[in-house]
C-alpha cells in the first residue's frame, strides 16, 4: 500500500481508490471498489493491468532492463546455467553449491518418462508439429503421477516442479525423433542438462555421441534467455488456469498451447519462413516497403513487444551468442547477414524507429537453433522447455499466496433480450 488514493469521478459520485506501490515499477490503482458503484474496467490485451503481485520477474520496457529474482538477465546469461536459474526462478535465492547439487541431483532422478508415455507419440502422424505433440504429451503427464497431483500439498507441487523441469527435454526430443523415424534416447544422467537434451536429440543407439561443448553451452544460455518474462500471455494462461485448482501439468499443457502462436512463441519460427522468404538482401528494401504498407498485412516477424519499447535485452545476448557459435563452427549463415540488414533498415527507419519497434528475443533466436541443427518445426518446442521454469514459478506463486479464479467480465454489446421465434414464424 502506497497511502495514495486515486480518486475516480463519474455521475455526480466520487470513487476513492487505493494506489499500491511495488519495490520497482508504476504504482498500480486497486479498481475492484468501481464493482460496487455497478461499473466494471475495461482493459482488451490487458495494456494496462496489472493482473497480480509477483516477486519473479521485473521488466522495465523503456530501459531494456529484465530482472529475475534482481539479477539481470545478461550477468545470468553469461555467468550462471539454465539450472541454477530454474532454482533461482522456483526458490528466490541463488543455491548454495550444496543446494545445486542437491536439486541437480533430484532433476537427475526424474528425466526418464512412464515408458507407456511413447505410445502417446504413436497417436500423432509423423509430419505432425512437434507444438501439438507437446501440447498433448505434456497434458498427458497428468494421468501418471496420481502421488503429486494435491496442488495444496508443498510437496507435490514440488515434486511436480521436478518432474516437469526433468522431463520437459526428454519430452522434446522425443518429438523430434519421432518426427524423424528414429528410436527414441534415454536420458543419461552422466550429462549436464543441456549435453543431455543434446544428445538425446542428435545421439542414436548404434554410436556413442560426443556433445559438443560450444553447442551444449549455446543451448543452456537459449534456455536461460527463455526462462521466464513476468505476465507474458503464456504465462497468464497458466495462472489462469491454475487459478481453477487444475492440477500443473495441465496447467503447463495450457501455457504451451498459449506459447504456440506467431504473435508470442510462433515468432521465432515465423522469422526463420521470414527470412527465408526475403531470400537474398537485394529483397530486403522490397519487404521492408511491404511491412509498412498497411493493406499488405506483412509483419516484420521478431521485431516489437507489448513491453519493450527499446531494445530486449534478450536479444542482444542472442545476436552475440549468434556470433559465437556460427564462428565456433566456422558457418557463415547468408540468413544471419540477412537478418542482421533487416535489422540495420529497420532502426533507421521511422515506421519502426516511431513505433518502438525493436527486435525481440525472436529475431536471432531462430539462427542459433538452425547452426545447433535444430529444425525449424522445434523452435517453438525449445521455447516451451526454456519457459517451463518460470510457469512453474508463477503458478507457485500463485497457489501458495491468497488467490481467487480469474474471471474477467465484459462490455456487453449484443442483442437485448428477445423472444424465441419458432423456425416456421422466421
Ligand atoms: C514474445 O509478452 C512477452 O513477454 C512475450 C515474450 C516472452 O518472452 O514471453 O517476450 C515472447 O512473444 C516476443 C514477441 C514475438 N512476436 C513477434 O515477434 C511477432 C511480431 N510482433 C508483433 O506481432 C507485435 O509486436 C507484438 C504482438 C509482439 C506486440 O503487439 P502489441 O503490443 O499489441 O502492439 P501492436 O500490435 O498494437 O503494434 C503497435 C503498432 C501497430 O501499428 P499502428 O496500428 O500503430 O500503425 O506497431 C505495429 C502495429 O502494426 N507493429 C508492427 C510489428 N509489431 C507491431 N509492424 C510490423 N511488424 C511488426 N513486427
């Protein structure tokens, strides 16, 4: 509480409303008294609510800052590992070394899945998106572990916690060798977390396979980078959801459907087609004209943020991992010279520069999943694994502090009430 009041006046009456201060960020004005006075807000694509208190993530849009748990995203990228941020997401402290080992011990102890769980695979054709058979198998979790379903239990949602962070890259690779007619790979838990997702996912069981180190380290600072982003739709859509008591493996079934379309999760793949349909640079003017030509409909894919109104800060750490792994690997990548003259057009020019209009973490993301040999058709996959962690947290959050179901109302503009017209009267 602030001790503020912000005082609302509408037909001769005067609403007073409490101001609440965080520790960063705007001040938000508690409306739920405009109920009372018989008035609801009204807020489409929720630009300026607030929809809870949180304690995970801060993102300051103006300044390109993103905070997890106070630390900023570019010293977590370059300084700490994917798992060490998944416990800092869940727990609100760094570990100690003892509590790392502990809790890499205890993901180590829950990466393999029910073996009944790959024949949920066999239900999908194989050119099936790997994003619908994520969608489903993750769902499916929750007819497999009864023993931690209690979300009022701090256990189970522990437990489940665990469960999910361990199998969410047992799950992924999964998919992609379903896709790909391959047998599937059994976790091994001699690997760090991202070695291992590697291996399960370009490893077979005729040859031993060696992950390669600049690529194991490339794919645990893109899981970082995707960890978590405060009350992103996906995000909102597992809160939601968890906000009717559905247990969080349903839960997290919901955020990754949420996660899939090119206007949040989508995108990364979205600039990959992009990219690829620009073709060459000499293209680059013709569709950068499409783009602001309003009757075309042509977004620039990876570029702006309902937040960000300058750069994201997740997608400087990328351009530089970019740089990185494409020269580790000695590939030269005529898509990343591509989109780095997008980029260049773009923030010189007006419809963008005007329009806040930067490149987000989907803009490089795409290229360093192509040079680790990702296809395109996972990129949304990997996004979901790297997000698990921070929809776990939020859901967390949520369930263990005071909440209520989250069920907005409207502004009504149909019909007023009628009678029913029997069909040989119409
Ligand atoms: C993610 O919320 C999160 O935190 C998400 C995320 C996370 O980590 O969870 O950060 C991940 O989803 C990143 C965003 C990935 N999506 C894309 O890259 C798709 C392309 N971007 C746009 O669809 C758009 O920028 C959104 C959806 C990301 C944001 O949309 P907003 O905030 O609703 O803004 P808007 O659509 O109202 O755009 C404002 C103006 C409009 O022009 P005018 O009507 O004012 O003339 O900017 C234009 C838009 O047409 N615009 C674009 C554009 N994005 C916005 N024009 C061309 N290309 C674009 N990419």
């Amino acid at each position: 509480m602030s001790g503020k009041q912000a005082k609302l006046s509408i037909d001769q009456q005067t609403i007073d409303l409490p101001v609440y201060s965080g520790t960063l960020g705007p001040d938000v004005i508690d409306v739920k008294d405009v109920l009372a006075k018989g008035y609801f807000t009204f807020d489409p694509g929720f630009m300026a609510t607030a929809s809870c208190e949180s304690k995970i993530t801060y993102i300051d849009g103006d300044q390109g800052i993103l905070l997890h748990r106070g630390y900023p995203i570019e010293q977590l990228a370059t300084q700490s590992t994917y798992e060490e941020v998944c416990y800092l997401l869940l727990n609100g402290e760094l570990p100690s070394p003892v509590q790392m080992q502990d809790f890499r011990d205890r993901i180590k102890s829950h990466t393999m899945v029910h073996e009944q769980l790959q024949f949920f695979y066999r239900g999908f054709r194989r050119d099936a998106h790997p994003m619908a058979v994520m969608c489903g198998v993750v769902g499916a979790l929750s007819a497999f572990y009864h023993d931690s379903l209690d979300i009022r239990n701090p256990e189970h949602r522990q437990v489940s916690a665990i469960r999910l962070i361990a199998k969410m890259p047992t799950i992924a690779a999964m998919c992609y060798k379903y896709s790909e007619g391959q047998p599937f790979m059994y976790p091994r838990n001699d690997l760090d977390y991202s070695a291992n997702f590697l291996r399960m996912m370009f490893g077979n069981p005729c040859e031993d396979y060696e992950v390669n180190p600049v690529l194991a380290r490339a794919m645990d600072r893109i899981f970082i980078l995707h960890a978590d982003h405060e009350q992103n739709a996906s995000t909102s859509t597992v809160r939601m959801a968890g906000s009717t008591e559905a247990n969080p493996f349903a839960c997290i079934a919901a955020g990754i459907a949420a996660l899939w379309g090119p206007s949040h999760g989508g995108a990364n793949e979205a600039v990959l087609r992009m990219l690829g349909e620009i073709g060459s640079v000499d293209k680059v003017d013709d569709f950068v004209r499409r783009v602001k030509d309003k009757n075309d409909g042509t977004k620039l894919m990876g570029f702006g943020h309902r937040v960000y109104k300058n750069f994201d800060p997740r997608a400087k750490v990328m351009k530089q991992t970019c740089d990185e792994v494409l020269n580790a690997l000695g590939i030269q990548d005529p898509q990343l010279e591509l989109a780095m003259k997008l980029e260049d057009i773009a923030l010189k020019d007006d419809y963008f520069v005007s329009r806040k209009l930067y490149p987000n973490v989907d803009f490089y993301s795409g290229i360093i999943l192509k040079a680790i040999g990702i296809p395109m058709s996972l990129f949304t996959v990997i996004f979901a694994l790297g997000r698990t962690p921070g929809w776990i947290a939020h859901w967390q959050e949520m369930i263990s502090n005071p909440y209520k179901i989250a069920r907005p109302r409207q502004l009504y503009t149909g019909s007023l009430q009628r009678n029913y017209v029997p069909a040989n009267q119409r």
